[in-house]
C-alpha cells in the first residue's frame, strides 16, 4: 500500500505521452507529438492535452504541420466505461490550427488511410459525443489542383437561451474566383440520439455562382438522416465543376433547387425543380464519393430550347436576352450570331471526362428550336472512361422520330473520334411544315452514317465520311423545301425553280455521300404533280461553302415553258441563287428530265423503311427519272 501511494504520489501523465504518440502515429501514419498530458479523474474524467502537434506526410515541410492544437480538452463519463461504453459529454478546442495544402502533382497532406467511402460506418461503436465547443479556430487551404487559397475563422456560440452554434467563416479565391461562405449549424454533436438533429444554414457565394443550403442532419458524422434543401444559381453549370468534381459541358443559366442528403456512399439531390436558360428541368442527381467519381442523372423537361444545349456540340449555348445572363455571355452570344461559321468550331474537351463516370437519362415532352417544330426528345448518355455513348438518342416528330447512335473515343492527343448512325422512321412532314407556317401531309424516311476525327464539330465533319439516303412520298414541296432549307431562302429557292406554291410532293428520292469532309450530292429526285426537280453538286463542310445545281422540268409541255436551271453558291450560313451558267449548266442540260449522275435504281434497296405505298418512287427510279406522260425525254 505503501509503494502504491508513493507511486501514484510520483505519477506524472506526462509518462504516457511517448506511448501515446507511438500509436496516434502508427494509426495516422504520420508524425504526432504531444508537450503535456493531464488526466483529471472523478465521476467524469477530464484529459487535457497541451501542444498538440500532428505533422504533414513526408515530402510536405514540418511547418507549419498539418495540424496545431494548443490546449484542448476531453470530458469522458466514468460510469460507462465499466460497461464497455464510450460517453464524451464535450470536448473543447483551444486555438486550433490546420493546414490543408493540395501540390500541383496532387499530393496532399489531408489523405488519410480510410476505408468505406465517406462518412459510411462512423459512429459505429464510437463514442458518443456531447458539445463540441471550439474557441478562435482557423484554418488555411491551398490546393493547387482547385485553385483554391482561402481562410476560414469559425468557434462555436454558447447563447443564453437555444442550443450552441459552430459559425464559419470562410474567405479567399476557390476555382481562381473569389469565394465568400457563412456556416452556421449545431454544435450538438449527438450520435445517438435522432430527437436533436443537427442544424445547418450555409450561405455561399463563388465567383458569380450562389449556393444556399439550409436543414437538418440527424447524424452528422455519418452524413445520415439529412432533411436539407439545397438551392443553386448560377450563369453557367461548367462553374460547378470545382463544386461537384464532374466536368460539364458550358450552359445557359442555371436555377435549380431541392432535397440533399447522403447515403450508402452517394450524395443524391433529389425533387429538383428549375430552369436552364429557356428550358425548364427536373429530376434527381447522384454523386458518389468513391474513385472514379460516378454521376447519374435522371432528368426530364416539359419544354426544352435547344439552343440551350449547344454546349454539347461545342456551340454558344442560350439565347441572347436570357434571365440570369452575364456579359461575357451576351458578348459570345452576339459573336456566335455575328460569325460567317454555322458549324461550332469551339474545341471539345475529351480528356476531362476522364474525371468521371456519367449516366444520364433524359427525357422532353416538346422542343423548342429555330424552325425544329420536334414533339419530344429521349436519349441514353453514358460516359465510361472518357468513351461517349448516346445510344439511343431520339427525336420525335408526329408519328415518326429521328434515332440516333453516337460514340466519341478519345484518341491520341485529346482528339476525339465521333462515329454514329442515324435513321428517318417516318418523319412528319406536317409537323416539319409548321416551322414555315403551311400545312400538308407526307413522311420522310432515311439512313446515315458518319465517321470523323476533330477536334471540334466544324474539324469533325470537315475530315468526316459517311452518307444519308432519304425518300418521301406525299406532302407539300414548298412546305417541305422551305422547311429543310430555311424560310426567307426557302422562299427564293422555289421561286427561282418556278415551283408553285401549293405543289404536291409525289416522290423525292436523295442520296449525298461524305468523303473526307465534302459532301456530294450523287442523287436527286423531286417529283411533283407538275414538275420534276433534280440536282447534284458538292458541298464543303470544313469551309462550309455551296456549289451545288438544280433544275426543273415541267411534266406537261406549254408554250413558253422552258426548263429552269439554277445555280445555289456561297456559305451555309448566306447562300446564294443565280441562273447557271457555263459548264455546269450543260451538264445539267445534258441531263434533261432526270439531271442525275448516278443511277438511283441502286438506291431501291436501301429506301424501303416502311414507307407504304411508295409505287411512283420506285416507277420514277425504275425509269430512269422520267415520269409516265412526261413531255421530258429521257436518257
């Protein structure tokens, strides 16, 4: 008894440290170091540690360590330890310190060994925890990787009335814009107990994007029983990158709001409700917290604009005069209209994809485009390894749809290859019409292919070869031609053939083929009740210039009726018609009645898609071109 109360008269806390240190080490894999420990013991036992020092990793300078700790202490219940329980009623933080430094080659010194993803399984035969409060507490980020560099000062508030509080404040630049947040929520760190969920209101601005998120969390630690509402706007979802860690493509502004919780490894933001430039969307998004990071997305629209999606396709997305818009966007947006380029020839970036993967379905009842009266839109997008699938992608059209499958491959040098198939499946004619204000009736059918390399759309199909066949049979040619070509130079087109305005379409038969970036017009027939219109030529993608020839015929000979030649020249985004002249109009007039340079009858196998009754377009193909009673010769 004697040697037992000299010793603990002796006794030094202190004696502990060295094996403490060893384990808190070994367990952190990092170095930790401890000036003094004091145990104060009774019902609750009191541990107080002074000069807490957890060092960074090797390759990470020794200071300032990763973390400091001057004088921190822990509360623990006596009585449950005989139980085999751990209760903390508080723990108070003096002063504390981190460092969270991110290199440019993405070492960091913040990675611990964990295992599970975040948040998963803590708590699980932890210790429950009391109030955490926390007194004069900073922290300094800088992470190359997120060009981040900001300051945050947060301690907790012990009010007279209402729980503590744990408030931050957070100040700097993240994602090179600058960064302003406010965190307000519990300092209630109870793990057991689901009656007091914590609270959570945080406020944050960066750059231009507003992030509000305010609720409640049932368990914090393991990110559980989250009843939080999670509002963002911002100009443009390519800003949310740094935010999300998914790289998106540019978008009109976006305003999005609704419920955030965590579970099973995955942020989901479900119920979302919102608009994207012109469009409205709702939906539910997941992102997992694993490596590779996985974003899915099921999305749907009552009514979408696609000009709001050109970001996909390497356009200016939006509409100029769109809510929400910055001036650098008004500025593209104007630029993009300005330009004498139709085919975006704004770089897509491949390699970033690689960031993540990506599922997303997505799903309109209407589109809204410049002369695309479409129904509806569904489409399949996966992501996998920097490799884009769109498959299926369609678009409807009345009873018809346009279908699509597309995969872009990164190659060698982040330059993407796109190969896709496309398929008419009864096209609309009508609903094509309406963008033209006419109406009639009539289906479009076709196939197509394309295989290109570039690094943008406009180098794509500059260096691009495939083909599309199509044939219709019923409708209204004006309707139809002015529809397809745009409406003022749809107009001048019919005029200059000396199509009537009310013709009806009885076959039209065209069959282009692209080899490396020209688009060659191999056959055209347009068969109408009064006249037979054929064509060819080229068309350069890369450059996007015209050189193509139509003619018409009349079926019935009048005097006076004389056939017509014409001659479409300069871009795609301003051509031109004029008389043609010159060589290639004797070769057209060498081509009387039919003016094809190839054969279509080869082309009877690949346009039968259903169509029906499509007897005159095989006759007119069988024939060469000409049409029974013509007046026209034929070759």
């Amino acid at each position: 008894m004697l040697a037992l109360a000299l010793f603990l008269a002796l006794f030094r806390w202190d004696w502990l440290i060295p094996i403490i240190e060893a384990q808190a080490s070994a367990k952190l894999g990092r170095p930790v170091k401890i000036e003094h420990l004091h145990v104060s013991l009774g019902r609750t036992i009191t541990v107080t540690a002074e000069g807490l020092r957890v060092g960074n990793p090797p390759g990470f300078p020794e200071d300032p360590p990763f973390a400091l700790l001057p004088r921190g202490s822990v509360d623990v219940a006596f009585a449950p330890l005989l139980r085999g329980e751990v209760v903390i009623p508080s723990v108070t933080l003096d002063q504390p310190q981190l460092q969270v430094l991110g290199r440019p080659d993405g070492s960091t010194n913040y990675a611990f060994n964990a295992s599970g993803p975040a948040g998963e399984g803590a708590g699980e035969g932890g210790p429950k925890i009391g109030a955490l409060r926390i007194n004069d507490g900073k922290v300094h980020t800088a992470i190359a990787g997120l060009k981040a560099d900001f300051n945050v000062d947060f301690h907790t508030e012990e009010p007279a009335e209402g729980d503590p509080a744990l408030v931050a404040d957070a100040k700097g630049t993240y994602a090179a814009q600058p960064i302003e947040a406010r965190l307000r929520s519990g300092a209630i760190l109870n793990l057991r107990d689901p009656n007091r969920p914590w609270p959570i209101d945080l406020q944050l601005a960066n750059g231009p994007t507003r992030v509000a998120l305010k609720g409640t969390v049932r368990d914090p630690v393991k990110l559980a029983g989250a009843n939080l509402r999670l509002d963002i706007r911002t100009p443009d979802m390519a800003l949310l990158r740094p935010l999300i860690g998914v790289p998106i493509a540019p978008t009109p502004p976006l305003r999005v709001a609704g419920q955030l919780d965590y579970a099973e490894g995955k942020a989901r933001f479900t119920d979302v409700d919102g608009t994207l430039g012109s469009s409205d969307i709702a939906g539910d998004f997941t992102v997992s917290t694993g490596t590779p990071t996985v974003f899915t997305a099921d999305l749907r629209s009552k009514r979408v604009d696609l000009a709001d999606l050109g970001g996909l396709i390497g356009a200016q997305p939006g509409r100029e005069g769109t809510p929400g818009q910055t001036a650098a966007q008004r500025r593209a947006l104007a630029q993009a209209e300005a330009s004498p380029r139709l085919i975006p020839t704004t770089p897509i970036s491949v390699p970033n994809l690689k960031m993540a993967d990506v599922h997303v379905r997505y799903r309109a009842d209407s589109i809204r485009g410049k002369g695309i009266p479409f129904d509806g839109l569904e489409a399949k997008l996966d992501i996998v390894d920097g490799v884009i699938r769109l498959q299926p992608g369609k678009f409807r059209i009345g009873r018809g749809e346009i279908g699509t499958d597309l995969t872009v491959t990164p190659q060698e040098g982040g330059m993407p290859r796109a190969q896709a198939t496309f398929e008419l499946r009864r096209v609309d004619i009508s609903r094509l019409m309406q963008a033209a204000g006419a109406t009639g009736a009539g289906t479009l059918n076709g196939k197509g292919k394309l295989d290109a390399t570039g690094r943008s759309m406009s180098e794509m199909l500059g260096n691009g070869d495939g083909g599309l066949t199509v044939i219709s049979t019923g409708g209204k040619v004006s309707a139809l031609l002015t529809d397809l070509s745009g409406l003022q130079f749809g107009r001048a087109l019919l005029s200059a053939l000396g199509i009537p305005a009310d013709a009806d379409i009885e076959c039209m038969i065209g069959d282009v083929s692209l080899r490396r970036g020209a688009l060659s017009v191999d056959t055209l027939m347009l068969d109408t009740d009064s006249n037979l219109v054929t064509g060819g030529g080229m068309a350069g993608l890369g450059k996007e210039i015209l050189d193509l020839w139509m003619r018409t015929d009349s079926k019935h000979f009048s005097v006076g009726s004389l056939p017509t030649s014409i001659k479409i020249t300069g871009t795609f985004k301003q051509p031109s018609i004029m008389p043609e002249v010159g060589e290639l109009a004797a070769r057209a007039g060498a081509a009387t009645g039919l003016g094809v340079l190839f054969p279509p009858l080869a082309l009877l196998p690949t346009i039968q898609f259903g169509v029906g009754e499509n007897d005159k377009c095989e006759r007119l193909a069988r024939s060469g071109g000409g049409t029974e009673g013509s007046g026209q010769g034929r070759r």
